[in-house]
C-alpha cells in the first residue's frame, strides 16, 4: 500500500526543515500529487528521488 505524506510530513521524512529545499527538490524533479487543493508526495517517490540522486564518494588508491 503506498504512503501519500503532506510536505510538511515528506520533509520530516526526508529530514529536511526548510520548505524552500523541498520545493528546490520539486523543481529538480521530485513528483508531487494534486487534488483538489491538496498536495501529497508518495513515499515512493521520495525513495526513488533520493537513490537516483545519490553521491557515492570515491576512495582514495
């Protein structure tokens, strides 16, 4: 069953406290869900957004 949060539960799911960086997130391609006046984001998503945008650092040789 999928998890649609509110923003303000996506960014205390994400860890992030400033709207102003979710919203960057948006633009940047993080999908949100609309109806009526309500905006949701699927905990899905937010996996799916956060994996393609992972860093792995390389090792030192």
């Amino acid at each position: 069953m999928a998890e649609y949060f509110s923003y303000t539960r996506a960014m205390q799911y994400m860890d992030i406290k400033s709207l102003t960086t979710l919203r960057k997130y948006i633009s940047d391609g993080l999908p949100t869900i609309q109806f009526g006046n309500s905006k949701r984001i699927a905990k899905s998503d937010i996996d799916k957004f956060m994996a393609e945008h992972r860093v792995v650092a390389a090792q030192d040789k």
